[in-house]
C-alpha cells in the first residue's frame, strides 16, 4: 500500500529535495510552508507535489492543515519535521522576539506537528517521525543561543518519544545536517561562508539530496531497528 508522508517546509531547501526524494521511492506526499506562496506554486507546478499552507508554529493550524493533508492524501505515515528558521544575533543583542520565533517554530513546530499524527499512527501500528535538528543542536554556534537550544532541543524530544513509539511501530529519529548549500548558508556572507567550507574535512558544503537520502532511508520499513537515533551527516566537521 502506498504510504503518505508530509513534509513541513516542504517546498524549499533541503525540504523541497526531500520531498522529491520521497515522491521518487513511491509516497504520496504533501509539502507544507509558511507564506511564500510563489515558490509553493511553481514547486507545486513543476513537481505534481499538493503544498499545503500554514504556520508550524501555531498548534490550531497544524491540526486544521494536517487534516486537510490526510483528506487528500490519506492518513500520515510519514511526518517529516523540516521546517525551519534562524534569527541570529549574539546574546547580548538578541531580542525575547527572536528568541521566541525560533523556539516555537523549531521546537514547539515539532511538537505541534508531531501530536496530531501521533494518535493515528498508534491506531495503525506503523509510523516514521524525523525530524531535521542540526550540527549547531549539536556543538552550540556563536549568535544561534536561540537556534542551538532548539535544535538541541529536538533531540531530546526524539529520545524521549522514541521510548514512547517503540511498542506500537512508531520510530523516532533525528538527522543532523552540517552546513548545506541552500539559502539559508548562502546568504552568509562569502568569506564566512568560506571560512566554514575550511572547517569541513571533505572540503564542500553538503548538498540537499544527501540529506533527502538519508530521510528516505530511515522512513523505510528497511530502518525499523533505528529509533532515538541522531544521524550526524556534516563531512566530518563535528564528530559526537
Ligand atoms: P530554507 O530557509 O531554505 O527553507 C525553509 C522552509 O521552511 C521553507 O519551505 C519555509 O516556508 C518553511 N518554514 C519556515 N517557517 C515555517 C513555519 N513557521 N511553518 C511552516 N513552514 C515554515 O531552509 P533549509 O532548507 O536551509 O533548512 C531546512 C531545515 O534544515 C531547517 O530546519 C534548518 O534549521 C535545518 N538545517 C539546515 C542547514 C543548512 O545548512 N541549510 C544545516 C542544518 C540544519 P516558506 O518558503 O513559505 O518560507
């Protein structure tokens, strides 16, 4: 039976690929996002991919759009928490605003997410929950005080209820990119963004279909060993 996956921030980035990926191994998938709907439409165009539009950061939302995306496409086996922002600044200077967007976007989004599907994934018995925390969850990164809490955040969040699923089917699992070349590190400035590339032993950034591999691979019936599991993909620039 064709199985469904979402994927939020689904359109973009490291997501767009990731949900092409998917596609490509057979799912039926939805892409979410939150407002950039002239990138969703020609995504949605170019892909045959339906993008579904709503705010991760806001519970109410997730429970309306996620049963809009099971009307459709059916009932959500796959839920891949991708979505994901930064608001940079060092401590100092960072605002309880910018805290705040990044906590509930990249955190509290997982959770909203994660929470309407759970339930029916028990019912079934089968269900795949990954989520994109990142190298900076990791190790910590200079002016991401609130970014690393998150994403250091979703790990725990993946430890934890990874316990919960392992008696009903349910994996939970993380993947830790390093840096990959999508928007968001190329609006680095160019010199930073080469100073990072010095700090990867395999020399490159990371690219999004290496990630959208790994997405792949774990929501495979294939990966029904690995859960609570931190996939660190980065080029050997942090090893844990
Ligand atoms: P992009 O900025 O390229 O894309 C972000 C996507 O998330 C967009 O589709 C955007 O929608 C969506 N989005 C943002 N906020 C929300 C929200 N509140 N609700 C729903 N959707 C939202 O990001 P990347 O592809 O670079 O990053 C994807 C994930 O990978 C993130 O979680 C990021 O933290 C993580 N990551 C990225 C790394 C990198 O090097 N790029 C490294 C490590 C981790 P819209 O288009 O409508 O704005």
């Amino acid at each position: 039976m064709r199985r469904t996956a979402l994927v939020t921030g689904g359109t973009r980035g490291i997501g767009r690929a990731i949900s092409i990926a998917l596609k490509t191994a057979g799912y039926s998938v939805g892409a979410n996002y939150a407002g950039n709907d002239e990138v969703a439409a020609a995504f949605t165009e170019e892909t045959g991919i339906p993008s579904f539009k709503w705010s991760v950061a806001d519970y109410d939302s997730c429970v309306e759009g996620i049963k809009e995306v099971e009307g459709k496409l059916g009932p959500v086996d796959v839920l891949v928490n991708n979505a994901g922002i930064t608001r940079d600044a060092p401590f100092h200077k960072m605002s309880p605003e910018q805290w705040r967007e990044v906590i509930d976007t990249n955190l509290s989004g997982v959770f909203n997410m994660t929470h309407p599907v759970w339930p029916g994934m028990r019912e079934r018995g089968f269900g795949r929950i990954i989520t994109i925390s990142s190298i900076n969850g990791q190790k910590g990164q200079f002016a991401q005080a609130n970014y690393s809490a998150a994403k250091a955040g979703d790990i725990g969040f993946t430890k934890a209820l990874a316990q919960e699923g392992a008696r009903k089917g349910i994996t939970v699992n993380a993947i830790c990119p390093g840096y990959i070349a999508t928007e968001m590190v190329m609006a680095v400035p160019e010199d930073v963004r080469n100073q990072i590339i010095s700090t990867i032993p395999v020399g490159r950034l990371g690219e999004a279909q290496e990630i959208a591999r790994c997405v792949v691979f774990l929501s495979s019936d294939d990966a029904g060993f690995i859960t609570g599991s931190t996939l660190t993909a980065n080029g050997g620039q942090y090893l844990v």
